[in-house]
C-alpha cells in the first residue's frame, strides 16, 4: 500500500537533495528512497534525500542519504544550510543561531536572513582531522599531505582529510601536482570511483580535484562516494581549504574562497575549527507517492 510523503527540494551551491520534515511524517526504508527519488529521470532527481528529525540534544537532528547506492553518510555541509533554512523558513525554530545533530557531532549554525527568509548560514564545521587512523587512509605518519600514491596508474599527490567524511584532495594546475592539466579535463567520471574504492580508503573517499586561481581562491571539483560528481560539496570545500593551508596554497585565519560548479563558498580554517559560508535556496515543494 503506498503512502503519501511531503518533500522539499533544496539546493545550496547547486548540491541538490529532497527534504523531508520527519517531525510529522515517518520514513521507511530510507536507503532505498533515496536511490528511487533520486533519479534524475525516473524520480524527483537529487544527489540524495535528508531526514529532519527531533533532537534530544540540538534543535533537530539530520541523516542524509546518499543518491547512487542509498548509503548513509554521517555529515553534509551544504545539506545542513538548508535544514536550517527549513527550520527557520517554517517556523520550527526562530533563533539566528541554531544547533543542528548529525552523524559526527552537533554542529552550530548562525543565519543571515532576508525578508524573514534564511539566505545564507554560516557553519562551524569543527576540527579537521588529520590522523590517517582517523579520517581513516591506511598511509602512516601522523598526517598525509601531498603524500604520493598511485590509484589505477596514475601518481597523484594526496592531502587527506576528514570533516566529519573522508577526503582525499589533489592540486593541479601551476603550483599543483599535477602540471598543467586543466580542471575540466579530469575524466571524473573514470578517475571518482578508483579514489573511492581503491584499498588504501577502508571506508572509502570522496576526492576533490583543486586548481589554484590565486592564494587563497581555488576552483574545486569533488566526487563524493555513493554520489559521484556534484555540483557541490560543503565537506569537499572545507578540506580543499585546510589542504590548501597545510600545502602552503592558503592562509589560517583567512577566508579562503572555493569555487564549485554549482556555486562558491568561503571557508576559514581556524586553529580550533573550520568556518564554511554559504547560500541555501528552496527550490519547490511536493507530494510523493511511495
């Protein structure tokens, strides 16, 4: 018997996902939903679907679900902007500053509003971790920074990363590793899953592809795993950033500028955490049948 569900599409640069308010209706079997809606033919069309639920600890709490094989993945950068937009917009919370639970912490979240819309949110997306144990990348040291690895049989240069997803980021371009290659030449479609399922990621990656414009502004594409390519990624932008730092391609305390195909955001790694900026828009609401 099928059920009626009420979903928002949402979008913060250009990383799409379907919303649905959980406060009110339930959710079964969200993995496979995730794949069904997902589909930019056959269904709503989306890089995945996020629950917002009630939060014993935090306003709400939120799960995404990733597009490609319904995997649940414990962070979202962009997708937590429009959770907040939506708790806002809808009058479920009226604070500027909110408190959102996900899988890797509680994170806050201060708002710019607009004609008592939400525009913009700011993100504290906490520390980056650098530990290989713990992003986790089965390289050794205490940290991998433009370590040199072979993924199909190519040698790329890897920073790794974990903003609370594991990420691999490699430069081009110029200063980069990889000469003079260009940003849109990368075949991500073919070079995206040998990052994600190659051995040496136990959980496996989402890898970012950065270009250097100028200190502290790069142009960043990002395959994200059980996703593929998206318009954007807020987990993807921040590490780009922090490896952008740690590679001597960016400043601490700065903002530093990531441009997506689907937008920008500006990211500001601090001793203590990681600071992401960025717009959230709705797109349409409706009703599925499932």
């Amino acid at each position: 018997m099928s059920k009626s569900l009420h979903f928002t599409k949402m979008h913060s640069c250009g990383n799409d996902y379907i919303y649905f308010n959980c406060f009110d209706q339930q959710i079964d079997k969200p993995e496979a939903l995730s794949v069904k809606l997902s589909h930019r033919l056959t269904g709503i069309g989306g890089d995945g679907i996020v629950m917002i639920l009630p939060s014993d600890v935090a306003d709400a709490k939120m799960r995404m679900f990733n597009s490609l094989d319904g995997s649940e993945s414990d962070m979202a950068g962009n997708a937590i902007r429009c959770v907040a937009k939506y708790l806002y917009d809808n009058g479920l919370v009226r604070n500027h500053n909110i408190q959102i639970e996900t899988g890797s912490g509680i994170k806050d979240l201060s708002l710019t509003t607009a004609d008592g819309k939400v525009s913009a949110a700011r993100v504290d997306m906490g520390t980056a971790i650098l530990r290989p144990e713990l992003i986790p990348v089965d390289l050794t040291g205490e940290s991998v920074i433009a370590r040199p690895v072979t993924i199909g049989s190519t040698a790329y240069k890897i920073t790794c990363v974990s903003m609370g997803n594991p990420h691999a980021v490699v430069f081009i371009s110029g200063m980069g590793e990889l000469g003079s290659v260009e940003l849109n030449a990368i075949d991500l479609d073919k070079v995206g899953p040998m990052f994600e399922n190659n051995p040496i990621f136990p959980e496996r990656v989402n890898v970012a592809f950065a270009q250097i414009i100028a200190r502290n502004h790069l142009n960043t594409r990002v395959w994200e795993r059980g996703s593929g390519e998206t318009k954007g990624s807020g987990t993807g932008a921040c590490a780009t950033a922090v490896a952008a730092v740690l590679n001597g391609y960016g400043d601490m305390n700065t903002n530093i500028k990531i441009e997506m195909p689907g937008g920008e955001l500006i990211v500001e790694y601090t001793d203590d955490t990681v600071y992401m900026t960025g717009d959230c828009v709705q797109v349409f609401e409706g009703i599925v049948s499932v």
